[in-house]
C-alpha cells in the first residue's frame, strides 16, 4: 500500500511492553498486573501507527472505535482528546483496554500486523482512558433535554451500563435494575481485581448517577416486580440485559462435595464480596493448598490465578483439550504459566474423592486424545480408556461455563427463548416477540465478551430511540 | 438502605426486627426470605421473611445469633441501618386445603414456619402444630403458633415446658394415637428435619422441609446453596427453599454447612473480642 511505501521508518519503532508486576511478587497480591504505559512509551507506540486511509483496526472492532484517531491524538501529547475520542463510540474505554480480546479484534485486522506486530491498540486505549480518570479530567457531557419518556433497564452490566449511558444523553428517565447490590456485572463479580481493578468500574458507575441514570441495587426482577410491572409502573420501554449467569456443573459423581466450587461462586466470593481480605471482609473462601480448576476459558485462568493468590501450592488447570483450542485469551494462559500454573491438558475429571466429612480429597481424571472435528470445527477429545489417575486436591473450581438464569423469561409471558433459555431477538435493535421489550447481551448470546455487550446496547438504545421519539441516529 | 423499625429479645439468642422495606413487604408470600448485608465489609445472609405490614411497608425477621453477622446485627437497635435487604427470595410455598397438616418447627425454625402455619391454616386447613427447643426459655412465638393453629403442643429437649422430648417423638405419638395426618411441614435444625422425614416416610405422609444452604447470591447465579434432592442437584434459592423431605440428601447438606466452620469461628472471635476491648 501507498502510505506504507511513504512512511517505512515509522515501522522502525518496536512494539512497546508494558511494565508488569514480577510474577513472584504478584502471585503473593490481587493488585493488577500490568501497570500501564508511561506517557513517552504510549507515545512511541502511538508513532507506531502509519494512519491508514482504509484502517483494518477498525473494521475488527465491534463498536468502530475511530482507532488512528485517538492514537494521532496520543502521538501529538493530547491524551486527554484522545479519551475523548475513545468515549464518542466506547463509553468503558478503560475497561475494554483491559478486557477485550485485541488479538481477535482491532490488532488482528490491524495492517502493521501483516508483515510485524500490531499497534498495541488495547495498551494505547487503556492508557488514555487511565490519564483521563488518574487526572480528574473526566468531564460530564452535556445531556438532552428530559423528553419525558421513562426507559428500564435489567442487569447493571456491561450491556445494560452501555445502553443506560446512551439513553439519558439522549435525554431519557432511565432507571437501572440490579439484583446484587452492586453495579457492574461480571466486572465488578467475576473478573479479578488483578485484571480489573474494581475502583475503575465504580469510577464508570459513578459517572453514569452524575448523567442521571438511576440504579436501583438488590432489585431482583421477576422476583421484586415483573416487566408487566414495570410497563404498569409507567415505563415506555425494557431492557433485558441480565447475562448468562448460572453456572454449569459436570454431574459427575462428588461434584456437591465440600471444597467444590462453580467459578462464578468462587470469583464472588473472592471479587464482590472481598473475601481475600477475610477477616477484615466477613465472607469467607476456601484457601486450598492443592487446587484444581476445570475448563481452559479465561473463567478458568481468573479462578486458577486466584487461587494462587489465595496461597495455593499446587494450582491446576484441567482441560480436555490440547492448548490450540483453549479458547483462554493468549495473555492470560503467559501469566498463568508465568505465575506457575500446572496444565493438565488433554485430561477431563470423571469423579471426585473425599472424606468421611464429604470434603473432597482428589479428582479422578481420564486421558484424552483428540478426534475428528466437530461442529464448531475444534477437534473434540475423545476418552483414552484405562488411562484414569488421581489428582490429589483439598479445592476444586468448576468452570466449564454458563447458561441462561430463567428468573426473568420465565416470568415474562410471551418473552420467547430458544433451547436453550437464550432470548430470541429479531436481529441487531434486540426487539424481542414482547412489544417494548428488548434485550442484548450475553442473554442474548450465551457468554460472549464485554464490547459485544456493550454494542448491543448501543443498538438497542438506537432502536429504543427510534420507537419512542420516532428519530434514528447516525 | 433499610432503617429498622422496632427490635425485640424473643430469648437469650433469638431476636426478632422490624424492617422498613415497603415493596418487599407488599410483595413477599409465606415462605419467601430475604438477603441481607449490614455494612460494606458485611457478609450476605439469607433470613426468612415472618411477617410483613403492607400498610407500615416492614418486614419482620427472626433470628438466632449463631455467629458474626447474626451478632453484628443483634446490636443494632431501632434507628440503626441495615445496608442492603435483597427479596422477596425464593418460591413461596404451596397453600392448599390438604385436610389436616401438622407444622413442626425447632428452635429458630419456628420463626420460618410460623407463616406458613399461618397461610395453611387461612387456607382451610386444620393444623396442628408442634413446636420445640432445648428449654423453656428458647421456646419463641408461643401465642402467634398458638393462634395460627387448631392445636398447638410444645415440647423441650429437657422437659422444662410442656412435654419433655423431641418434637418427633410428639409426631410419633400423634400418629400412634391413630390421628389420620395429610401433610407434615418440618422446619428446624437438619438433624431435626431429617427425623421427622425419617418418621414418616414409612407412612407416606407427605413431608415438606425448608432447607438453609450456605447462600451468596440467592439468585441461582453461583451454587453454593445446592442440594441433593432425588439424586439431581437443586439450588435451594432458586429451587426451593422448600422440597420433599423424604428426598433430601440430609447429610450432604449438614456437610456442606460446615464448609467455613474454621473461619466463622474466628470471625466471630474477632468480633466479640473487639466488641468487648473497643
Ligand atoms: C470470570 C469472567 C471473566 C471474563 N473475562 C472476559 C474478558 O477478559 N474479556 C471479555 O471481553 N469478556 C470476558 N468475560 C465475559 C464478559 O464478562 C461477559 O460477556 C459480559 O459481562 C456480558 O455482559 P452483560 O451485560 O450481558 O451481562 P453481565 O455482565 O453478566 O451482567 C448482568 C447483570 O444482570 C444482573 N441480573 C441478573 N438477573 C437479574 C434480574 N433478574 N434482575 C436484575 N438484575 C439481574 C446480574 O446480577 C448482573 O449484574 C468474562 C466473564 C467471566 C465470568
Ligand atoms: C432460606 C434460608 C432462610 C433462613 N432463615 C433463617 C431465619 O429466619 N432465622 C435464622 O436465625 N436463620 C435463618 N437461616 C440461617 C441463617 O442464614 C444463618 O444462621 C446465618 O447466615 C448465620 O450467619 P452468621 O454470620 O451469624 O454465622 P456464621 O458464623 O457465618 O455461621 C453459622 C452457621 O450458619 C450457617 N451459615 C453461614 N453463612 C451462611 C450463609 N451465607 N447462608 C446460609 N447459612 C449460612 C453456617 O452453616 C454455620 O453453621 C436461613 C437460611 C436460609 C438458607
Ligand atoms: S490498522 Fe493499525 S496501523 Fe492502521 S490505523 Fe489502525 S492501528 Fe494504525
Ligand atoms: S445462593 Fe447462589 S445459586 Fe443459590
């Protein structure tokens, strides 16, 4: 390409790291990791960038953040334009620097990464939306007018945050219900303090009550009040945005034993509830010298790293697959190896040992070998008969995924879902067979990530905007 | 943030309150519980709703102090705030004119049952109820079971008050007795629940328990509450919390009760101990 011809000593510049705590240390605290970028080094990545005519970053992002955008900025030294650029399109820009799977989005299609390393993208918005937040910079944009139409949301989520944020700007009475009693979603009860530090998803919260979004906590709808309740109530429109949170356990034998664990029960213990500082925290965890954590998500790598951090000796992961089709982000399998996680790949537990207490003491394992693939295309691992061994644990963590939880479905009549408990909406506004019902999200879905979340949102708030006030935007 | 209304010493370690939670209140049904957090640092406990004034907008708790949080709470008074009141939780139970029914609750168990004994008996139904405790001073809610039920025995562990016994020897001789009995609702310690189930099961009678799992979120998102029941694994928030006692795994679920045992311990000695030094 052209600009590449006219501009070669720009690719000069290596990729920059980011510092990182030493494994050593970390493993010993739930403080994050990476620390972020110095100014001069979010700089010198940003001189990386060679401003594509036809960038390929953001054709790979969900939300089309306006990528050589905001990275111009932060190559000239306007860090805190360049968050503002960042929030136009992406309204948790330093949660998605943290969380998004880059490597499968903006810095797979980025056009560095043809021939070299792409633009560290994610480093680059993590960094801008950090000096912003760091400086007190955060300024609270001007809202529309009230136009009199009232908007509830269900789940304080990443998709329900989104279309909340959008909504009042557009000047919506928008009113947020959430079952726990804090806002946030998996951010703030399932992800890690060590890969998201929570005072940054409260800083987003906040900022959504200084718009003017009202969040009602411990609201558990279908429970406390029904949609038809809230239609009754006098709210126009609904968005069900209530994830994919109940877990999914193996039913094998033992599995209810003490010491087993579902990786969302054990990440709210240790996440919402702080159980890692018990006993200034009064909710207690398990601190498992010898643990086993099943699956090979990023789930399973946030449970092994916690219990590393918790004081285990021995942390495993269990996996019935082989390392390619672990569908754990790249950087978060480097970590865990780094801190000394032991992988047990290509292995599946098929019973749990215990005690005459019920405590479990041991996981019965198979080999496996991989077969022919099946239809998501991975190669699925087939059983190597006579090939059990025991594992001897005192904890195990169960992550083997999540479903739909039915609380508000099945009290919603007419609200249609598929097989599997998923809502059924008609394409990208979320409408779902309800009228004035939408949802998005990881209900939607099944487990996805945070930035599809959040586009969904953004689209539902579009559609939403569309059917009350008859405009569309963009 | 929930004020509390009024609270009263109903013994030594049990206590009941008054809390301000107008649309819980309006909404709860017999059977149905709350969860509770007192502070920031604070633990989430599940507590059953007893009573509810649609008019006053409370809600009211009885509870035992069997450790930290149950402790934390007994010393707060009227006036005082309770953080976050998550509810009305959990499937409400399932009224109906079964015929006559008896209603066994043990110790604080009877705070939870009292309700329901209440709904059966504006039901239709005639109830005897039978309620017990170690001694005398541990017997709650005389007069409320008294008037919720056709029939009422008490009965104490070491015969201070009213027959000296367990409540399932008073189910046994009422069944010796020939009394023809529809429906059993057992609500107590699990020892206690797992007696009764045992009792009757010979005489199909119909046995309901309400089970109190370990619970964190109560929404069914994280399965620290399940339970064997049948052989399939229920999550009792979500689930239950009541289910057919002649199919609850009893012992599973008195072991995964003591899963923490080790730490409540030191939670509640560091509690007391700072409520004394400070
Ligand atoms: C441990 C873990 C790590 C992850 N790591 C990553 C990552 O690194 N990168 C990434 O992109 N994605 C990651 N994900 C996935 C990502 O978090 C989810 O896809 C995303 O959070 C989905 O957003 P959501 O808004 O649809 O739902 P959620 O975040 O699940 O939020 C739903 C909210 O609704 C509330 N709710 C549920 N029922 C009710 C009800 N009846 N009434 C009121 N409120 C209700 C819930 O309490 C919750 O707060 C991870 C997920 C987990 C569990
Ligand atoms: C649906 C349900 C309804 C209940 N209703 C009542 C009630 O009306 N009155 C009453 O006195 N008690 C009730 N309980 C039990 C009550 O929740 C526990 O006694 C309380 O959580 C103890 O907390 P603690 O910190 O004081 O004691 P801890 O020292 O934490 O524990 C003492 C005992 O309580 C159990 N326990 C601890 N944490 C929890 C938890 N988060 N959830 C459930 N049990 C726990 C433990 O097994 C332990 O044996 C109910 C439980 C459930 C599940
Ligand atoms: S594709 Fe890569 S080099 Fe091109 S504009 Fe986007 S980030 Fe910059
Ligand atoms: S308490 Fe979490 S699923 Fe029941």
């Amino acid at each position: 390409m052209a600009e590449i011809a006219t501009k070669p000593k720009k690719e000069k510049i290596p990729r920059q790291a980011m510092p990182e705590q030493d494994p050593g240390d970390r493993v010993k605290n739930f403080d994050e990791v990476p620390c972020g970028y110095p100014p001069e080094t979010a700089i010198l990545e940003a001189k990386r960038c060679i401003q594509c005519k036809k960038p390929g970053c953001v054709e790979g992002c969900p939300v089309d953040v306006r990528i050589p955008e905001f990275i111009l900025q932060i190559a000239a030294g306007n860090f805190l334009g360049a968050a503002r650029t960042l929030k136009e399109t992406n309204c948790l820009p330093a949660v998605c620097g943290r969380v998004c799977p880059q490597e499968d989005q903006c810095e797979k299609t980025c056009i560095l990464g043809k021939k070299g390393e792409p633009v560290a993208i994610g480093r680059l918005e993590r960094f801008a939306a950090d000096y912003e937040r760091d400086r007190g910079a955060v300024t609270i944009p001007a809202v529309a007018a009230p136009n009199g139409k009232k908007v509830a949301v269900i789940g304080a989520g990443p998709s329900g945050l989104t279309i909340a944020g959008d909504l009042v700007k557009l000047g919506y009475d928008v009113t947020v219900f959430e079952a726990l009693h804090k806002a946030g979603g998996v951010l703030i009860y399932g992800i890690p303090e060590f890969r998201l530090p929570k005072a940054i998803v409260e800083a987003e919260v906040d900022y959504l009550k200084q718009l003017g979004v009202k969040v009602v906590t411990n609201a558990v709808v279908g429970r406390l009040k029904t949609i038809d309740d809230l239609f009754a109530e006098g709210f126009d429109a609904v968005y069900v945005a209530v994830g994919a949170g109940a877990p999914v356990f193996m039913d094998i034998p033992g599995e209810n034993m003490s010491g087993i664990y579902s990786a969302n029960e054990y990440l709210t213990r240790s996440n919402l509830m702080k159980a890692y500082r018990f006993p200034e925290y009064d909710t207690p965890i398990v601190r498992g010298k010898n643990v086993a954590v099943i699956g090979g998500g990023n789930v399973a790598m946030d449970s092994v790293r916690t219990a590393l951090r918790l004081g285990a000796e021995n942390a495993y992961i269990i996996y019935r697959r082989s390392e390619v089709e672990m569908p754990a982000r790249k950087e978060e399998v480097h970590h865990a190896k780094e801190e000394g996680v032991q992988f047990l790949l290509l292995t599946n537990p098929v019973e749990y040992l215990g005690d005459k207490d019920g405590w479990v003491t041991g996981v019965k394992c198979i080999r496996m070998e991989l077969g022919e693939p099946d239809a998501s295309g991975r190669r699925s691992p087939v059983p190597v008969p006579g090939s059990e061994f025991v594992i001897d644990v005192d904890t195990v963590v169960v992550a083997v995924g999540t479903m739909a939880n039915p609380i508000v479905p099945s009290t919603t009549p007419g609200l249609e879902t598929n097989r599997k408990g998923y809502i059924i909406t008609k394409g990208e506004s979320g409408e779902t067979s309800r009228r004035g019902v939408y949802a998005g999200g990881d209900i939607v879905t099944g487990s996805a990530t945070v930035i599809l979340a959040m586009g969904a949102g953004r689209k539902a708030a579009q559609a939403i905007h569309q059917a009350l006030s008859g405009v569309t935007t963009e | 943030m929930s004020s509390i209304v009024s609270k009263e010493n109903l013994s030594e370690s049990v206590v009941r309150m008054d809390i301000l939670a107008p649309e819980i209140a309006r909404k709860r049904k017999a059977g149905q519980f709350v969860i509770l957090k007192v502070n920031e640092q604070g633990e989430r406990i599940p507590l059953t709703i007893v009573e509810s004034d649609g008019e006053q907008g409370t809600i009211t708790i009885i509870f035992q102090i069997v450790g930290k949080t149950t402790a934390l709470m007994a010393a707060l008074n009227a006036g005082d705030d309770i953080q976050d009141v998550q509810g009305p939780l959990g499937n409400p139970t399932e009224i109906e004119n079964f015929g006559h029914v008896v209603c066994i609750g043990g110790g604080v168990g009877v705070g939870v049952i009292y309700p329901i004994t209440k709904a059966l008996k504006e039901a239709g139904n005639r109830v005897t109820s039978i309620i017990g405790a170690r001694t005398k001073s541990l017997i709650i809610l005389e007069e409320e079971m008294s008037a919720a039920s056709n029939e009422l025995i008490v009965a104490t562990d070491d015969g201070s008050y009213g027959v000296h016994g367990f409540v399932s020897n008073v189910l046994q001789k009422l069944i010796d007795g020939g009394e023809k009995i529809d429906h059993v609702y057992a609500i107590g310690p699990v020892p206690m629940m797992k007696a009764i189930a045992n009792l009757t099961r010979p005489y199909g009678i119909k046995t309901i328990v309400s089970l109190n799992a370990i619970m964190v979120d109560a929404t069914g998102m994280c399965g620290a509450c399940r339970v064997s029941v049948a052989g399939k694994t229920e999550f009792t928030c979500v689930d239950g919390p009541e289910f057919d006692g002649h199919q609850v795994d009893f012992d599973l679920l008195a072991n995964r009760l003591r899963m923490y045992c080790e730490q409540e311990g030191q939670s509640y000695e560091r509690h007391r101990c700072g409520s004394q030094g400070n």
